[in-house]
C-alpha cells in the first residue's frame, strides 16, 4: 500500500484504550482517532482493504507515522479525541459545522449583580448560563425575568463605601419601578440575592421551584392580612405560570436528561441536541457535521453528544439515544427508549435534526443543482440496487383502443429531469389484436436494437410500465439483443406501486413518500401522457380517414393528402372549390362537394 511499515509500528502500540494519531510525510498530523484497543483499530485500517471507502484508502496511503495516548477508560479517550481534534483540526477528521457565536445570559460577579446576554465569556468568576441557539428564547427569558424581578441595569460600582458615603442617587428605573434602588440602600443585599437565586433557578429550568415559593409567600401574606404584597406577588406568579404554560414541558419525572438524534447521507449528518431539567426543554441546538471518511452514525453521534455536552455544560447522568452506543462508562447511562414519554422526546428531537437537514439541502441545493441531481440519482442507485447511477432513465408504455391502433411510448429521464428532444412513439408493426405483452416486446426490441445499430449509449435503467409479464416480455428482447447482463429493467406495477425485477416473484416496496419512487412515478406518468396523446391522434385520424375513405372516388392516400392540408373533416367541408382543386383533380372535387352539399351539413 506504501512504503510505511505499520508492521513495525504496531508492534509497540498495546492493546488499551487510548487516542491514536497519524502523521504524513512533511510531518503533518492528519488524522486523529479513539479506541477501546488501539491496536487492533489501527491494524484494521492496514489489513481491510478491499472494504475500505476510496478517501480511507487515500489517507491510508499518506500514513507515514503512528503516534499515540494511552488512557484508562474508553470514555477518557473520547473526550480526549474531541479535544485533540478542535485543537489540530485534522485534515481527514469530520468537522463540526457551527460558525455562529452563540449568546450566553449572564449574571455579573459584582455587588447586586447586574443580568444580561453577551456573545462573549471571560473567565471573571461571573456565572453564565446558555448558550441559546434560539435567540429569540433567550430574550424571551430575559423578559420574563424583567417583569418579574426588578434589577439594577446601571453600572455603578454599589460597593457598601460607596453606598454609605451616598455617592448615587436613584435614577428613572427606580421612579417607574423597575429598580428597587440599591443604589441608595432602598433595597438590601440580602433581598436582591434571593431575587438572583430564583431567577438562577428559572435559568436552570427549575421555574417549578420558583413557583412553589412564590405562592407560600402569596398565602403567608395573606395570612398576615399584608393583602398589598400579596397582589404583588400574585402578579408575578401569573407571569411565571405564562411562561411555564408556553414553554416545551415534558414529563415531570424526566429531569436532567440529555436526547441526541441523528440524520445522515453519504455527505453529511445532522444531530440535534435537547436538554432536560425539571421536565423542561431548556435547550436545544442541531448541527451539521461534514463526513470526510464514511465514518458511522455511531461515530458521529459520540462526536457530537461530547461537542454538545461541552458546550451546554451539561451534567446529565443519563443519555437517550436513537440506537445501541458502546461506549461503557459507569457516570453515564445510554437509554433507546422503545415507548413512553422518553420515546416522544427523541421522536421530538428526531423531527427537529429532519427539519433542519431538509432546510440545509435545499439551501445547498438552490446555490448548486447539480447536488440535488446527484443526491437524487445517489438515493435511487441505492434504493433499486443498481450497479451503477440512473443517470439515463428510459420509461415504457402500450396503448390501444380495443386491440385498434396499438401504439408504445417511451420517455426519458436525463439526470432525474425529462429529456423530451429523445422521446419516441412506436407505431406497432408485427402485432394484431390486443396483446400487450408482444406489444412491449416489439417496442423495447426495436428501441434498442436501433441504438446498438448507431452505437448510441445504453441507459443504466430501463422501466416498464406493467407488471410481470410486461416485463418478461421487455426481458425476451432484451436477450435476443444479448444486452440483458448491461443494464437493469425492472417494472412497475399501478395498483400497489410495486416494483418488480426479473426472476424475482416478491416485489420491492418503496416508501410512499420516497423521492425514488416519486421519480418513477413521473416516468411512468409521463410515458402514458406522451403514448395517450399519440395515441388518441391515430385514433382520431383512423376515424376520419374512414369517413373519408367512404365516399365513392376518395381511396386511402387521397384521404391522408386531403387531412395533411386541412388537418380535419369539418375544414374540408367548409374549403372553397379552388381550395380543394389545389389537392384533388376536379372529378373528385364534383365528388367531395356533391358528398358534402348543405343538407349533409
């Protein structure tokens, strides 16, 4: 593979859980992995490799050494993984794509701490809370906490000298209420501090807490027949009950929980985080990670649940996850819930990272359109099984009217959009009688015995409109041609939308709402728009050329001249004697003039 003697190397790297590293030729790090025994995943990526994915055999090939870190536990080696990652920014390690700089609500280390939002943390001693991916959370939070507890917004140095010597004065908040003047010892530390510790409590999502006390101190006022401070505090609890009544709650009993989803393709993935306190949603973010190595959900979901788990400060115990994760640590709890309420929150959370995945695509796909055409011809090679892309698509369909005029359509697909310049009819030449399975093999013969004739390239997918024996039929010629190995036929049948391929009776069910089915479906459609119209044409002609071909003196090709120039009978009998002299001679003019007279009209 290259000149690297990972032989050599793997010798002195034990079996024990730890963090690898591989280096290029110039030095560079270019890869950093985890392992539960680093021996045995590193000899995997020297001794696969007729199974690995082209970008693995490229960084394969680039590895010139091995360098590693041995840790005591498989959960230090993931976390040591994505901070060795952030640090070095690997060129073949997935990067998180978050470039937004989140907002933090902080509460100022400082005499009667001040509270508000920044994007910046500095290490003060000062106590944050966040970040918020939905900003327009946050501020509501903030208002809520505005309404509900008056705070100080200047920023005066209120240290207790300053306030005994009577240095301040109290500013217009405190006239219309919004401050209780702390400034002039109108309100002591001891009161503002139980205001900062419930409205620490509402940002850690125990505003359950904050409530219960708030109606103690409602019923102990009322008690004390203090019915003014009581009203004071039933106003704030309505605004607390407000915002507990809009906010997502969950099941009580669910607290200090984390739920991580995950959505991927052959490109990218999509997970999305909540975070549970108190039976709150407090939370929540998705992010999207770009794939550089076909690594697996489960490596991008770890990934991710640490990114996550730094970010949010979370300390949660337990983890709901969408399937099996091995990591084994005995502080944290993997949970794949099967029913419940922990159910309805990854299900929650699995629309989420579904949403933000469909708007991210489209926003790609509207900058670039060859990535959809790609994606969409990618998920149908995969979904049909197929050796190769369907970037040319050919669709087949028969039409008669009781067993008269037979036609057979075929429409094509180029790069999942219609091709409409190399639509074809077939006028049905060796069959009689309404048989349409002898009609579907005349036409898939004659299609492409004309392309090999003129050396025209094959599509990669052939659809037959029908169901079995259409596409047996289609099958035959396509043998006779000796073509049948080079590419796939496989049909289609209306009632159920079944797909059926050759030799096999079960046939293949596709999801209703698959964009691979959706295609076919056009196809299919389109083939029987296109074979009816031209269908009903012939038809339409057959009749009228029958009419005409009843009049004694018109024959057949008199009649096919005669609707060339005027396109349909009611024209021909409305033409002028020099019109039709202009097609017929003057006997058969007499003729047709003599057939047509008014009272035939």
């Amino acid at each position: 593979m290259n000149s690297f003697d990972y032989k050599k190397a793997l010798a002195d790297i034990p079996h024990k859980p730890g963090v690898y590293q591989y280096w290029d030729t110039e030095g560079i790090l270019i890869y950093i992995g985890k392992a539960k025994d680093l021996r045995n995943r590193v000899g995997s990526y020297f001794n696969q490799d007729n199974q690995m994915n082209g970008k693995t055999r490229v960084l394969v090939s680039k590895i010139r050494k091995i360098t590693f870190t041995i840790v005591d536990t498989e959960i230090d080696a993931w976390l040591l993984e994505n901070s060795l990652i952030k640090k070095h920014q690997p060129r073949y390690n997935i990067m998180l794509k978050d470039d937004k700089t989140y907002p933090w609500i902080i509460i100022k280390k400082e005499p009667f701490p001040r509270l508000y939002w920044t994007r910046k943390m500095v290490k003060d001693g000062s106590t944050y809370f966040g970040p918020y991916a939905s900003v327009g959370m946050m501020h509501t939070i903030l208002d809520l906490i505005k309404e509900t507890y008056p705070l100080r917004t200047c920023n005066l140095p209120l240290s207790e000298e300053n306030i005994s010597a009577g240095k301040f004065k109290v500013c217009l908040e405190y006239q219309i209420g919004n401050c209780k003047g702390p400034c002039q010892a109108y309100q002591s530390d001891a009161d503002y501090d139980h205001n900062i510790e419930e409205i620490k409590d509402i940002l850690n999502g125990k505003i359950g807490n904050v409530i219960k006390e708030v109606k103690q101190t409602i019923k102990n006022a009322v008690a004390e027949l203090n019915f003014e401070y009581a009203h004071q505090y039933q106003k704030k609890l309505l605004v607390l009950e407000k915002y507990q009544s809009k906010s997502t709650v969950v099941n009580s009993s669910i607290t200090n929980v984390d739920v991580v989803s995950i959505a991927s393709d052959e490109r990218y993935a999509f997970v999305n985080y909540l975070k549970i306190m108190n039976g709150s949603i407090i939370q929540t973010q998705t992010i999207e990670i770009k794939k550089r190595l076909d690594e697996s959900d489960e490596e991008l979901l770890t990934l991710a649940i640490t990114e996550f788990r730094t970010k949010f400060s979370s300390t949660s115990r337990e983890i709901i996850v969408p399937f099996e994760i091995k990591l084994k640590d005995e502080n944290l709890k993997f949970t794949v819930p099967k029913l419940g309420e922990k159910k309805n929150l990854l299900e929650l959370s699995h629309k989420n990272v579904l949403f933000f995945r469909r708007e991210k695509l489209n926003q790609y796909e509207k900058l670039n359109p060859d990535l959809r055409t790609e994606r969409i011809l990618t998920q149908m090679q995969k979904d049909l099984m197929l050796t190769q892309l369907p970037v040319h698509i050919e669709c087949f369909d028969n039409s008669n009217f009781q067993g008269a005029y037979p036609v057979s359509a075929i429409v094509v697909f180029k790069d999942a959009k219609p091709s409409k310049k190399d639509y074809r009819h077939f006028n049905v030449k060796t069959v009689e009688g309404p048989n349409d399975f002898a009609t579907m093999e005349e036409a898939v013969y004659r299609r492409y015995k004309r392309m090999m004739e003129e050396e025209d390239t094959l599509p990669q997918l052939i659809i037959i409109d029908g169901g079995k024996g259409q596409l047996s039929s289609a099958v035959s010629s396509l043998k006779k041609l000796g073509i049948d190995k080079k590419v796939t036929v496989i049909g289609i049948a209306k009632r159920l939308e079944e797909l059926y391929y050759p030799g096999d009776s079960y046939p293949l069910h596709l999801d209703k709402k698959s964009e691979t089915l959706k295609i076919i479906q056009q196809l299919r459609d389109e083939a029987h728009r296109f074979g009816i119209t031209f269908h009903r044409k012939k038809r339409d002609q057959g009749t009228l050329k029958t009419e005409l071909e009843d009049i004694p003196g018109i024959g057949k090709a008199t009649a096919d001249k005669l609707l060339r120039q005027f396109k349909s009978v009611k024209k021909i009998r409305e033409a002028t004697e020099a019109e039709l002299e202009k097609v017929l001679n003057k006997a058969q003019v007499k003729t047709l003039l003599s057939h047509f007279s008014p009272k035939d009209i």
